[in-house]
C-alpha cells in the first residue's frame, strides 16, 4: 500500500463511509422485525408461525448468497455488485412498505435480504485491497462497531418512528435511503486503486475447479466445524430471538410497555456492538480463543435459561441483563478467526463464509419454528388485533431458542485452540 497516493488514501476513507452506511443499513433490515412485530401481525392478520416466516425470509436468501456473493465479489468486482445490491434492497423495501397482503410482504422481504447479503463480504474484500494487511482486523472491528450501529436503531429508535409515522412510511423511507446509497457506491467505489497492477494487487481470475476444491478443503476439515457450529448456535439463537421475539415476549410475559421493551433491545443491540469490538482484543491480549468461547457461551445459555423462566425481575435487572445478553452474545465473532486459523490462509474468506452461514440458516429455520411451537398450544386469545400467546406457549417458544444457545456451548469444548495464529498445515 506504499504505491497508493496521498489522494487515494483520502478517498479510501470515503469508501469505507459509503460502504459502512450500506453495512448500518443491512444490520438495521436484518433485526427491523422485531422492532415492530406487534404492527406486522395486526397488518397482515397472522399467526405467530407466519409471523416467523416473514421474518426468517431475509435469513433464507442470506444464508444462500454467502458463497455466491464471495465469487461475485471476485469477479463483477465490490462496486458492481455493492450498487445492484443497493438498488434491489431499495426496491424490495418499498414491496414491503406497500404490501396489501402477507404474500407480497414476503417477496417484498426476500428482494430485501438478496440486496442486503452482499454488503459484508464486498466490505471485506475492499478492506483487504485498499488498507495495509496489518490494519485489516482492526478497520473490521471498526466496520462491526459502526455496521451494529444499524441493530441498535431497529430497536427502540424504529419502534417509536413506527408509532409516529406508521411502520410501512418508515420503510419506504430506508427504500429510498438504501437507493441513494447503490447510487453513490456506483459513483465513489472503485474496486482497487488505480495504480493497483503495480503495487502488486492483481484483480483475481477465479477458476471454477479451484474455487470448488477450496470449499471442498474447508467443509473436509474436521476443524472447521466446532467453529462453525458454535457460530449456528450462538448467532442462531441471537438471530432467533433479538431478531423477532424478543419485543412480543418482554410485552406478552412482562408487561412492558412497547417502548420499554424496544429500549431492551437496544441495550442488547448496543452491547453487541461493544462487545463485537473489545471480545476480539481481549482473546488477542490473551493469545486465546477456546478460553473466552467457553465463558461467553456458557454464559448466554444462563441467561436464555433466565428467560426460558419467565421470571418476573426489577426493571434496572431486566436492563442490566439484556445489556449483558449483548456482550455475552458478541463471543460468536471469535467463530471467525477460529475457522480461519485452521484452514488454509488463502481459502480464508471460503472457511469465513461456511461458519457464517449456519447462524442464517439457524434463524430461517428457528423462527418460523419457534411460531409453529407457540401456535400449538395457543387458547385462541386476541389483544389489540394481535395473538396473545401465556406463559407456556412462550416457555414452550423459546425452549427451542435455548437448545440452540446450548449446541454452541457444546461445540465450544471441541474448538482447536490456535494462540491467535493460523494453524493450518497440508496433509
């Protein structure tokens, strides 16, 4: 990166601010749900399994588009594929805002999620071409922090704009932001600097036969998968929850107001961000993954146990724990550098993909089935034009959830320790 000019170092710093408002958007469309479950399910007339099916959709076409999109990125090149990605979300938000029917919601939904799915891996691969090697895992962090930002305002922020404007204005509104934002990655974003060639960054030819027998390395590894699988049941259950539930379970089996339960999750939110940023120093400082893997959770399966009770608490505990909730959860980032570092370096963004995908085929899979659950024992109660579901249904719901917490605390114990290196050697 010494060959790059002092204009281009300037303008890297404007792609990562258009790239990470894209980031902030796709977090704030992914947790958006639940910020307004209780609008969704008096709109469209639906029961709690529906309700689950609407939300997990993004989860579905994410889940499939994180290889794809690797390859993508590789080939049409971050810019291309960052402005199609805007364009197409832009356009399924503003589906979803005018949805007549729960069927076009769903479409509306799906366009959202295939739009959203390729701004992380594109992020990624403008990182590793326009900043130093040795700046890679912090200006990460740093996108992680600001991309969270997004999570933090489908909370309490996006409740109460629903309750002022409507919860469809509010998303014709990110339609018309998420439009404006593929716009300006077409007109700012350049895929490599332009004296790239000569300081040694080549644009990559991607081979058919190499890229299958990359993934075919990484999904043979045994070491991939404790990672993997610990990445499904941690941001499985965080994605399950936070992504839907958490809003209708804290009003239903609490009492709370919307509002207070929308403050809730941000907490949660807010304390993932943080927690995404000081988890990876603190396991660097130690020279450890296994041992913070282990306690965070651990921990998160305590708390979902907590939850799993329904117990009544004051509201500064309640706070207190979903802000804990959020640190805790932020240990599934380490899943990351685990799969990483006992793979092949340069099947590095192969092995990341496959340990990302199980957490958004968990959440396709757990919240429509966490609705099933709750729908079978359901006495048939309506409030406000929405199903009122007792404590049972709901112990029985989240259950499920708390399962999916505990296979990542399993996993956890069979997790290579690395020392926060690479570990990896050819057979």
């Amino acid at each position: 990166m010494d060959t790059l000019s002092p204009e281009q170092r300037r303008r890297r710093w404007l792609i990562l601010a258009v790239v990470a408002a894209a980031y902030v958007l796709s977090f704030f469309q992914r947790f958006a749900p639940a910020g307004i479950a209780q609008d969704l399910a008096a709109a469209f007339q639906t029961s709690a399994a529906s309700l689950g099916v609407l939300a997990a959709t993004y989860f579905y076409v994410y889940t499939i588009m994180q290889v794809p999109t690797g390859i993508l990125a590789d080939t049409l090149g971050p810019r291309r594929i960052l402005a199609l990605g805007g364009i197409v979300g832009g356009l399924g938000s503003f589906l979803f805002g005018f949805a007549p029917s729960l069927d076009v919601a769903l479409v509306g939904r799906t366009m959202i999620g295939l739009g959203v799915s390729v701004t992380f891996i594109a992020m990624l691969k403008l990182i590793a071409v326009w900043f130093e090697e040795r700046r890679f895992a912090t200006i990460v962090g740093i996108c992680m922090l600001v991309g969270n930002l997004g999570s933090v305002l489908a909370g309490a922020p996006l409740s109460a704009l629903a309750q002022a404007t409507g919860w469809r204005g509010v998303f014709l509104g990110v339609g018309g932001l998420s439009l404006t934002l593929g716009v300006l990655c077409w007109l700012f974003v350049r895929d490599r600097p332009a004296n790239a060639a000569a300081g040694g960054i080549e644009a990559p030819r991607v081979d058919r036969t190499v890229v299958l027998n990359g993934l075919r390395t990484v999904l043979k590894n045994r070491a991939t998968w404790p990672a993997a699988l610990l990445n499904t049941g941690m941001c499985g259950a965080f994605f399950t929850f936070a992504g839907l539930w958490a809003t209708p379970y804290l009003m239903q089996v609490h009492g709370l107001s919307r509002n207070v339960a929308a403050s809730h999750l941000s907490l949660w939110f807010g304390g993932f961000a943080v927690g995404c940023f000081f988890v990876g120093t603190l396991s660097d400082r130690l020279g450890r993954r296994k041992p913070v893997l282990l306690v965070t959770s651990h921990l998160l399966v305590l708390i979902f146990l907590v939850f799993l009770s329904c117990i009544k608490m004051p509201l500064a505990v309640s706070y207190a724990l979903f802000a804990l909730t959020g640190l805790t959860t932020a240990g599934m980032s380490l899943s990351w550098a685990c799969a990483k570092e006992v793979n092949p370096p340069l099947l590095s963004g192969m092995s990341t993909s496959v340990t990302n995908m199980g957490s958004f085929l968990a959440a396709a899979l757990l919240q429509p089935t966490v609705g099933w659950v709750m729908d079978l024992s359901w006495q048939g109660e309506m409030l406000g034009g929405t199903r009122f579901y007792d404590v049972a249904s709901w112990r029985a719901g989240l259950l499920v959830v708390t399962l999916c917490a505990a296979l990542g605390a399993l996993c956890s114990w069979w997790i290579h320790e690395t020392r926060c290196r690479n570990i990896w050697q050819a057979s």
